[in-house]
C-alpha cells in the first residue's frame, strides 16, 4: 500500500509549506530551481520538513533522476548505472561512507551530476568536507504549527475525494502538536485514525489513541543546541526558560547525567559568589548518576534554579582562563625555591622550603604577573 505521506506530496515548490525563504517567488533558491540551474546542494533540516519533497520536485524537471540512500548505496552497481547530466538525490547524506563520497566527489567535480543531498545531522560536522566544498547548503527550518494544520487539512482532503469523513478542530490541533514539526509524522497519524476508526471521522478521543505521546527529534547538534541553551538561560538569570531547556532535553532522552555536568559547570562558572550552588550541583549530578529518572529530575531542577536566581558572578571562571592565558603567552616562570617540595633529605642544602607551610607566607607572595610581561619587553628592547 503506497503510504499517504507519498500520495499527497507536494508537486510545485508553490505546495510546499514552510520553507518560504527558499521557496517563495524572488528567493535565490526558486531561481535557480526555476531556471533549470541547479547546482549541487545539500539540503539539511529536521525530519518531516521537505528535503525529499524539494529534492523530488528538482529531478522531476530533469529527464535524468536518481535516487538512492546511503544505508542501500552500492558503489559498482552506481558507476554502471550512473549517466551523464543525471541529477542524484542521495538521501540520509550524513550516514554516507569514505568510498561512497570519494565515488560521488569526481562526478560533481566533472559536472558528470548534479548531488542533491538531504541530510538531518549539521552537514559541518557529518560531511566530509571535501563533498562540503563542492556543494551548496539550504536549511530548512521546523515546521511551525500552523505548517502542520494546513498539512492534516491537505490529508483530509484527499480522503473526501474517496469517501465522506470528518476531523475535529481540537483533534487537528492536537495532532499539530504531536508531530512536532514533522509533516510526514502528522500525515502518518492522520493515516492511523482513518483506518482505527469506523466512520472515518477522527475524534479527539480517537486521536489520543493512536499518537499518546509527542514525537521528539533529537540528533547530536540538538543534545549540544539545547546544553546550550540551559546554561545560556541560567546566564540570563531566566530560570522559567532554563527548566523548560532542562525538561526538553530529558523529555527527549537525553542522559541525565551529562545535563549534570552541565550544570555542574555552570555552578562554578556563572554563580561563584554563591558555593551552595557548587554543593547542590554536586549533589544533583550524583543523583543523576544514583538515582535516576525520574526522580533526579526534582534535584537537577532545584539546582537549574537556583543557578538562575543567583548573582551572576564569573570570577572563578575569569580567573583560570586569565591565567591559562598567561601559562600560555607569557614568558615561563619556575617555582620559588622557597615554595618547592623540601620533603626529602637535602632539601635545606638546595634552599627549598622556607615557605614553612605558610606559616610565614607573608615573606613569601609567589609570583607577581605583572612583573613578567615589562621584563620579557625590557629584554627584547635591548636587543
């Protein structure tokens, strides 16, 4: 049974929705689609955005059109059937391997084919870079909901032409946000509801049935994408947005205790003034790491917020990049020889030691940096 998602995909660019900045009239993109142009793309974006559907649309107009996916990419059987002129969609792009990249790169390079890729992981990061450079890359961005409702409107359309059926406006929204963002997933549920039910209307009863649970999209670039946004939330003493991060990331499965460790940084590095966030930030990663969801969310959440409520407050942090900075570029300092070890026979003999365990520290501050700088200058001046 050919899937609905397939029945009622988007013929034109104009029946695409969602992806405007690339699709709309006087965009670059539509012109060079429209003027036969194309070059070689990659098109990256979530799941259930278009990328198939655009690509699809490309090939359609070209009397040569290839498709194939990484996980099912034969090499020899694709030099002997690959033609000249041949525009390729290689789906799931960011899967491909060395020897399948390293076939396609001397065709694109020849103009031999023109390679649409699609793929859902950052192409900087997934894709070789040498396959990057020789082609263009368009985003797509997520479906907002209203995206979503025109797509549940275009599948019940599609039913009334073959019998009398019905939706219900909050069953619709409902499965709007089910999807997240995924056209293919709310067509998919939209498919279900239609044969669970009897009389081919689709309730909300019924629509909660079928999807219970909300789709999450969550590939490497979001598990770092919203790590990010927590600690960027607590920075901006937001603690309503920095636990909405929080349960975003574990709602979608990520690892409890790397979001730990997160805030764990995070305890030292924004709010150093208060060290009772240091101690709960501890106290959360080693519930993360004991206890489990979902009770450690409790405690993971405590220390998010009082994180966030707390001064912000850098020192910790200014103070250890400040002096990496300076291990780093200034000139290289030995230890005191009253500060190094004396805990050997003979070490009074070489002078080490009188530091006495700071009972006399005053004698003996260390290193002042701001002499090493002016003597690494004064020096270089006489030359």
């Amino acid at each position: 049974m050919i899937p609905l998602s397939t029945i009622i995909r988007p013929k034109t660019l104009d029946e695409v929705f969602g992806q405007q900045h690339l699709t709309g009239c006087t965009t670059p993109f539509r012109k060079l689609v429209d003027s036969g142009s194309v070059p070689s793309m990659i098109l990256y974006g979530p799941p259930g955005t278009g990328k198939s559907t655009i690509a699809e649309i490309i090939g359609s107009a070209r009397p040569k059109f290839m498709k194939f996916n990484a996980t099912t990419f034969n090499v020899g059987k694709f030099r002997k059937t690959v033609v000249d002129g041949a525009v390729v969609f290689f789906d799931e792009l960011y899967r491909a391997t060395a020897p399948q990249s390293d076939t396609l790169l001397p065709l694109i390079e020849s103009g031999k084919i023109t390679l649409i890729g699609a793929t859902l992981e950052n192409p900087f990061h997934s894709i070789r870079s040498a396959l990057l450079s020789r082609c263009q890359i368009f985003v797509l961005e997520p479906l907002k909901q209203a995206d979503i409702i025109k797509t549940i409107i275009r599948a019940i359309d599609y039913y009334k032409t073959q019998f009398t059926c019905h939706i219900d406006k909050e069953a619709a929204k409902y499965i709007s946000v089910m999807a997240g963002g995924d056209a293919r997933k709310a067509i998919s549920i939209i498919e279900a509801c239609m044969i669970a039910s009897d009389d081919h209307s689709i309730t909300m009863e019924l629509a909660q049935a079928v999807a219970p649970s909300k789709y999450y999209r969550f590939t490497t670039d979001d598990k770092y994408d919203w790590a990010s946004m927590l600690q960027g939330a607590i920075q901006a003493s937001d603690p309503d947005a920095a636990v909405w991060a929080l349960a975003k990331s574990l709602e979608s499965g990520e690892d409890p205790r790397y979001i730990a460790r997160r805030i764990c940084v995070s305890a030292s590095e924004d709010a150093f003034s208060n060290p009772i966030c240091a101690a709960v930030a501890h106290a959360a990663y080693n519930a993360a790491c004991n206890i489990g969801r979902p009770e450690c969310d409790i405690i993971l959440s405590q220390a998010v917020i009082l994180i966030a409520q707390s001064k912000r407050d850098k020192t910790a942090a200014n103070a250890i990049w400040a002096a990496c900075k300076d291990v780093r570029e200034c000139v290289d300092v030995e230890v005191p020889k009253t500060m190094k070890d004396s805990h050997y026979p003979g070490a009074q003999e070489l002078g080490c030691g009188a530091y006495c365990d700071g009972a006399n520290q005053a004698a003996y501050m260390g290193i002042n940096k701001k002499y090493v700088v002016p003597l690494l200058n004064s020096e270089l001046s006489k030359g």
